[in-house]
C-alpha cells in the first residue's frame, strides 16, 4: 500500500539558511499534518490543513509557513533557521481519524 | 486541556517475557480517539491502533492486546512473547474527534522497550 512520502529525508543546513520540506499524502487522503520532534522527545504538532485550508495551528514558530497544494501535497517552509530547529520533522496524513506518518525529514541546523 | 502520561520511561525485559506498558490520559472531550504507535530506532512512525471512546472493548492483534478503560481514563498495551524486533520507543496519543478528520494528535512522552535476548 501506498505510504507518504517526504523529502528529503536528511537536509543539514546553516544558522540563518532557510529550508522547504516537502510532503506527498497518501492518495486520496484530505488532511496532512505537521509534527516536530526534538532529540528524545515526542512529536509536537505544528499545522494541519484539511482540502488545502489550515484547520489547525499548534507551536510553529512565525518564521515557518505551509500550505497545501491543489494536489494536496503540501510544503513546510522554514526561514531564518535557528540551532533549535534541528529535530526530525513529520508529515502525516489521515481521511479519517488515523493519521499516517511518513518516514519524516531530519534536519540539522549547523 | 488534553494531556496523556507514560510513566514509564523505560522498560527492559528478556525476550518471551509479557510486558505492558501504562498509559493514562486526560480530555475533557466526550468523544475521542485513543492510538498507540511504534518508533522503531529507524525513526518512523508505525500507527498500531486506534480506539474510539465509546468503544471499551478490549482488542487483540496477535501477540498485541489493549485494554482501554474508561473509569481510569487508561489504555495499556500487552505484548505477549516479546521478541527483540518489539525493541522501539512506543507512543500513546489522544485526539478529539470532529466532525472532519483534521484533529491534532498529543503524544505522551513515549516508554522506551528494550527486549534482551
């Protein structure tokens, strides 16, 4: 069965640099959400978004934005990164009430 | 506020031992939906079970089973015969149901398993 999708799955970046993750649900699913997790942490939810209109806003930082896109893949967008961005970064997807996570993007801010 | 508690950080049994792991959570939401998920040392996410609040009968999957009680507002998770494969950081989480699937999970903090062989 199809699994989402994200990319990249590492991504190093510098202090300041700005970074796009992407994510590609699982088909036909409508609703895809954003989590962070720290180092030995559990994921934190940051935004989720239902037939492409944010539904709900967690602790996402202002320098992050995403939307979800007419295919309904959906990009996070990070500027200004900052050493505590580092963390792996989860999208999920859900047509019901199961959320389904991708493998997760890790990024570490240098 | 939602909260869930996994009071075990830690957890370490020999293989083919029983072992559970205690969730209890917090909502004031009359209806909700309780999940367990497993993170492997690779890092991903595996979603085990889902359970919805008005439905407490207890589940089996194998060598899995949850007990979901809600007098005690908890949700444990038994695993049977543990093998070194269940070694993982396993997660319980809430959400709320609406009427659309757009619901944020919380996490407890996770219980870390390791399975000796």
């Amino acid at each position: 069965a199809a699994g989402v999708i994200q990319s990249p799955r590492h991504l190093i970046k510098e202090k300041r640099e700005t970074a796009t993750l992407k994510c590609y649900p699982i088909p036909r699913h409508d609703t895809v959400y954003w989590y962070q997790q720290g180092p030995g942490q559990d994921p934190q939810f940051l935004i989720s978004f239902y037939e492409k209109m944010q539904s709900d806003k967690g602790s996402i930082p202002d320098r992050f934005s995403a939307q979800q896109f007419s295919d309904y893949h959906s990009e996070l967008n990070m500027s200004s990164l900052e050493l505590g961005d580092s963390a792996l970064y989860f999208c999920a997807s859900s047509l019901e009430e199961t959320q389904y996570f991708g493998p997760g993007t890790r990024l570490l801010v240098l | 506020a939602q909260k869930v508690t996994q009071a075990q950080t830690e957890i370490s049994v020999v293989e083919k031992e029983d072992v559970t792991l205690d969730c209890v959570y917090e909502t004031r939401d009359t209806t909700y939906y309780l999940f367990w998920y497993k993170q492997p040392p690779s890092g991903e996410l595996v979603f085990l079970i889902r359970r919805n609040s008005f439905d407490e009968q207890n589940e089996i999957s194998g060598r899995y089973s949850w007990n979901f009680q809600k007098s005690t507002s908890s949700f444990n998770f038994t695993i049977t015969a543990s093998q070194v494969v269940d070694s993982a950081v396993y997660f319980c989480a809430l959400s709320e149901a609406k009427y659309s699937s757009a619901s944020k999970i919380i996490f407890g903090s996770g219980t870390r398993l390791s399975i000796r062989p």
